[in-house]
C-alpha cells in the first residue's frame, strides 16, 4: 500500500497504539479524536491493511452517502496495486450491485466493504469480520447504535470523530474504551477560523468576495425554508456578480 504522507508526532503515536490493541487477545475499542483534516482517516487506513494483510475483513460504517464516497475513493486509490477487494454500499449502487456485494461479505472474497446504515442490514453477513471503522459516531440513530453494538461483540473497533459525545468522552476516562488524541496539524493544513459576530452585511460581503476571489466557493446556512429565496436575493444584491444557487431539504 502506498502511503504519500509523512506522520505528524501525533499520528504516528494513535497508529502504535492501534497496532499495539490488534495485536491483544481483548478486543480493541479505540476512539480517534482528531479535528477534520487532522488525519484520523489515515489512521483508520492503516489500521484497515493491518487487519485485511492478517485474513480479516473490514468494514467503515458512516453517516452519509457523501462521506462513503469520500472514503471509498482514498481506499481504491491506495491499493489498486494490492490484490484487495474494497467495494460500497450506499444508494449510489445499483440493487444488483447491493446483492452482490452482500454475497461477498458472506463468501469472503470482499475484504473492504465502505457504507452506509446499510451496512447495518440484518441480511448483511461476513465470513470474517476484524476491523470495524466508524465515523462520527454520535450521527447515528439509537436503532442504528443498538445495531452497532451487536456487530462490535467480536471484533476491533475504531471510533473516528472530531467531536465526541459526552458518553464517549466518559467512558475513555473511565478507561471502557481507549482515547488517542491527534492535535498536532499535519504540515501545510490552514487552521479553520470561526468568528461569533453579530449579524454584520458588511463583513458578510467582505468575506464572500475574499473566498470567490481566490477561486474558491462559500456556502451560507440559513434555517428557514420559507424565507431561503428572500435571502437569496439580498446576498445577490450584496454580491451581484455571484452565482448563487439554493439548496434545501424540501426540494426533490
């Protein structure tokens, strides 16, 4: 498997705790904390070829359809060279796509499998589950954790998050489950900025046109459906060269 980055201190720390828990009789409950583009994924990509290269299958559970897509790319990627069967399951595949990849959970020719809640199926079976992945745990419903704890009976699991649950948090201090923390950035990673302002048009513009001046895009959030198209066209009387769509839950 190819790995392009080099570690920051932090990582290379979770990675040898992680190695450390495969390699005990107990199983393995680990939450990774780490702020976005901190590197937890990398760890959880690790962690995946050490469990697939001692027979094991694995499988990354997340919330959304966009985030199976964001990890089964990376996954294909780094081991095309590698004789790995890594498939998804998510509503981007077809039902015949969905069936087939269930038989190869249970037959075992499927050594990855990255989804949805669908993962979660009772008529999703493995022939050797080892490694369980899950991201952002807390995004889950309570039908879909209960569904969760039954698959993590046999099997080690990595918890991947950048904000944990107080429950969480409270078991890694009781000592229930294991806590690696990933603070350092890796080099080149912008930290994020957030600022609290009172509603200021100014600052909006100033910061829109700042972002659309370098190439880039901005989304604006806003919690009212009725209203949305209103404020579309004020931030298009703000910013009258702009391209604004709308986006909400509504539409079809």
């Amino acid at each position: 498997m190819d790995f392009p980055y080099d570690l920051t201190a932090d990582q290379a720390k979770s990675i040898d705790e992680i190695k450390e828990d495969m390699e005990k009789e107990r199983q393995m409950d680990r939450v990774i904390c780490g702020d976005v583009g901190y590197g937890t994924t990398e760890e959880a990509l690790r962690a995946a070829v050490i469990a697939v290269m001692e027979g094991k299958q694995v499988a990354f559970l997340v919330p959304t359809t966009i985030l199976a897509q964001q990890h089964y790319e990376p996954l294909l990627e780094r081991m095309q060279d590698f004789p790995v069967n890594i498939q998804l399951m998510s509503r981007f595949r077809t039902p015949k796509e969905i069936k087939e990849t269930k038989q190869g959970l249970k037959d075992g020719t499927i050594d990855i499998v990255v989804g949805t809640h669908k993962l979660l199926a009772k008529d999703v079976k493995y022939k050797d589950l080892g490694l369980l992945v899950v991201d952002e745990e807390q995004r889950f419903g309570v039908r879909h954790k209960e569904r969760i704890k039954t698959l993590k009976t046999n099997v080690d699991v990595l918890t991947l998050t950048a904000t944990p649950i107080t429950r969480t948090l409270r078991l890694s201090m009781l000592g229930v489950r294991d806590l690696s923390v990933i603070e350092t950035p890796p080099e080149n990673r912008f930290p994020v900025q957030t600022y609290v302002l009172e509603q200021n048009t100014n600052f909006i513009k100033e910061a829109l046109e700042r972002e659309l001046a370098r190439g880039g895009q901005a989304f604006y959030l806003y919690n009212r459906v009725q209203s949305i198209y209103e404020k579309r066209e004020q931030l298009q009387m703000l910013m009258p060269d702009a391209t604004i769509g709308v986006a909400h839950g509504r539409m079809t």
